[in-house]
C-alpha cells in the first residue's frame, strides 16, 4: 500500500527537493503540490491525501490557515516545514496547537548533507503520523465492537400502577415539598474562588495573580539566579514529551494553579529558538509563568521551565541548598537533545524532594527507562497519558509497559490528579 501526499510550498525549488526526499521511500506517492493554502484545500478535497506537508509562511493563503480549515472539514495528519525566522517560529507553534501532527525545519537549499538529514527526519514523521491515524482507526473499531455485544434488546414492560401496591393512607399524604437546592454554584479558579457569574476566560499575562517574592537588595546578577523564599520546596514535577507535546502541554500547565507549590521542568522534544516560541506562547494560557531554562537558573514555586533545544538540562543543587538548572551540550541520549532521560536521570539523587513523573504523548521511548529507575528507588507518583488522548502512543506506552507507572490516566485528568496529590 502506498500513501498519497500533497506537498505544498511557494517555492518551486524546496517542492521538488521535499517531493524527492518523500519519493525515496515507496511507502509515499506525492499525488499533487500547491504553491499557497488555497490551492491545497483544493488538492486536498479533490486528492484526498492520506497526509499533507504545509509550508508555514505563503503568500494568499499561509500555511496556518489552511492547516485550521483542514483540521474543521476534513481532518488528515500535516506536517508543517517552518523557517527559523520569528514569524516562522510563531506560526509554527501556534499550527501545533491547532492540529497539526508534527513539524519540521526547512532544509538549508545550498547544504546537501542537511537536505538528506531533514529528509530522513521528515519520512520518520510521516510513517510515525500513519501508524498512528490506523492505531487510531483500528481502536475505533474496537470499541464499536465492544459497544455492539453490550446492546441487549430492550425488553417490552407493561405500565404498572404504583399506587395499588400501597396502603391508603400513604397514597392520599401529601408529598413534602424540599427547597429548592441554590444551584448557583460559584467557580473555582486557580486563584481562589470568584463571583457566581461562569466564564471560560483564560488568565493572561495581564491578570495573572503571581506569587509575591521577598524583597531583598538590589541584584547584582539576574534575579531568577538568586535564592528566595519561592526557591524553598517540597515537590517537583517533572514532564516529558514529544509529538503532539505542544498541545498536551497546553491542556496541562493551563490548568495549573499559580500557588503550585513547587515548579515544573519540562523536556519536549525541539530544535533550537523553537522552545522558546513555544515558552511565550505557553506563558499566554497558564497562571504558572513559563519561561524556556537557562543555565543557572534557580527554581522557583510558580514556575515552569522548558529545556532549551539543543542542549541537554538537568537539575542539580547548589552549595546553598537551592535547585538550579544545567545546561551542556553533550551528547543526545535516545537521539534527542534535550532528553528526557537526562532530565529524570538527575532527579535521583534528591530524594528529600516528592518528585511526581510525567510522560506525555510522543514518538520512541526517551524517558520511560529512566521512570523506572526513579520508580525503583522509591518514586511512585507516576503518570502516563492514556492511548485514547495521545497523538503517538509511544513514549508513554514504553513507561506502561516496563511497569513503572501509577496512573494511567486521559489527558484533561493528568493536572487534576497531580493537583489532588499535591494537596
């Protein structure tokens, strides 16, 4: 079986490079290109792909909008080809919150070496984008089965007169009449609770209620370098993720109090500038303030920190007592840097800290065997997103599988149990 693409990009040179680099598989076909989003929402309707490569930044109709039109009328895997420049960063992470499966960099057009990684790079993705959308059919399939031997016909009963089974005097009593319960309910938000008045409004960097820091002399070096009272923790959660991260992260840290009372640091896989778009973006939608690490940075309550593309993070404690993070540049571990390995593999030696695990939606297996040396050594707040919410049920299903993991759980309930077991 072959797949069918569309490529689309305005430029004619990188159409026939991404053409030939998808060509050199016989999995894939490339059925049609377009130059700009309009004319693939009409290859699309008219081909039928099986999946898309999106060019992020044309002319008429730019990849993004054509990305969301897809996603509302006929929903197939896309992957985006970003530029490096700050709109093509932008619009990159903004086109993984609304659907897209994965991205890639675009290949430098005068560097044949980097043409060929990227290629590689891409075909992984589209077969990872395939497996997934038939996994995704075949539970489908199964879940319809299991539905259908549960049905039982509905059996026909005869109308039966309550009252002749009951004496007299309790059918001619009056029944008692309860007030009626105040079904004003107020919300609940991450700060406390507010007026009856139900709103779906997100906090903004605006409205944020941060936590109050102690006031202390005038910096001489940055003042995340600097202990304070928010520095001083109990827990720590740490997250691991890949494809599909960006959206499961937002699902995540959204609906996290600003009061945690401990930080959050983060590997989601990325190459370099791209983590840091994807920190400012995270940072609009969650009451924690999100920022991309850098080395030396103390950890504070309140916080989440997204490891830096291209650099290894881990956390380590300095001679002051105080959490920090470290940035190298060594080798990737499981392919990737950051890893998550890396980042839980120096976890293990604070075992005064309630560390709580997380792996999230992705491809391969980084994380899952450092999670179970973590389990091993006492660790036992253990997560997992479910199969039914992931967009690749890799990552995860590798923890699952090495019996290292508490709560198997879907998405949207991961932050509220990690809440509960924080109170």
């Amino acid at each position: 079986m072959q797949y069918k693409v569309v490529v689309v990009d305005d430029s004619p040179f990188m159409r026939k490079i991404i053409s030939d680099l998808i060509e050199r598989d016989p999995l894939f076909k490339v059925v049609g290109t377009a130059t700009n989003g309009l004319e693939a929402l009409t290859l699309v309707k008219k081909l039928k792909p099986d999946i898309v490569t999106m060019d992020v930044e044309m002319p008429e109709m730019n990849g993004l909008e054509a990305l969301k039109i897809i996603m509302k009328d006929n929903p197939i895997p896309v992957i985006m080809l970003s530029g490096i420049n700050e709109d093509g960063l932008r619009e990159t992470i903004l086109a993984l919150e609304s659907g897209a499966f994965d991205f890639i960099r675009k290949p430098s057009a005068v560097v044949s070496n980097d043409i060929v990684q990227v290629g590689e790079v891409l075909l992984e993705k589209m077969k990872a984008a395939m497996h997934a959308k038939e996994r995704r059919i075949a539970r489908k399939a199964e879940e319809l089965a299991r539905s259908e031997k549960k049905v039982e016909p509905k059996r026909k009963l005869e109308p039966i007169n309550r009252t002749d089974a009951l004496p007299a005097n309790i059918v001619s009593r009056k029944k008692e009449v309860l007030p009626k319960a105040n079904m004003n309910t107020k919300q609940v938000t991450r700060n406390g609770i507010i007026n009856d008045k139900v709103t779906d409004e997100k906090p903004t960097n605006s409205t944020k209620q941060k936590k109050p820091t102690a006031k202390i002399p005038a910096p001489t070096k940055p003042l995340w370098a600097m202990g304070s009272e928010t520095s001083q923790f109990q827990h720590l959660i740490a997250i691991g993720c890949s494809t599909g991260g960006p959206r499961a992260l937002k699902e995540v840290l959204e609906r996290m109090p600003g009061d945690l009372p401990g930080p959050v640091v983060i590997v989601q896989h990325m190459p370099p500038k791209f983590t840091k778009s994807l920190a400012q973006r995270l940072n609009t939608f969650s009451a924690l303030e999100v920022v991309e690490g850098e080395h030396g940075m103390v950890l504070n309550r309140g916080y989440a920190y997204i490891a830096p593309g291209g650099y290894q993070m881990k956390i380590e404690q300095s001679s002051v007592g105080h959490y920090e993070i470290c940035l190298t540049e060594e080798e990737p571990r499981n392919g990737h840097r950051p890893s998550v390995e890396v980042m839980f593999d120096s976890l293990l030696p604070f075992t005064l800290l309630k560390r709580h695990l997380v792996l999230l939606t992705g491809m391969g297996s980084d994380g899952a065997q450092a999670m179970k040396r973590l389990y091993e050594s006492g660790v036992t707040d253990t997560y997992a997103e479910s199969e039914e919410t992931c967009v690749v049920y890799g990552m995860p299903r590798s923890a699952v599988e090495l019996n290292c993991v508490k709560h198997i759980l879907p998405l949207q309930e991961i932050p509220l149990q990690l809440i509960q077991t924080l109170k």
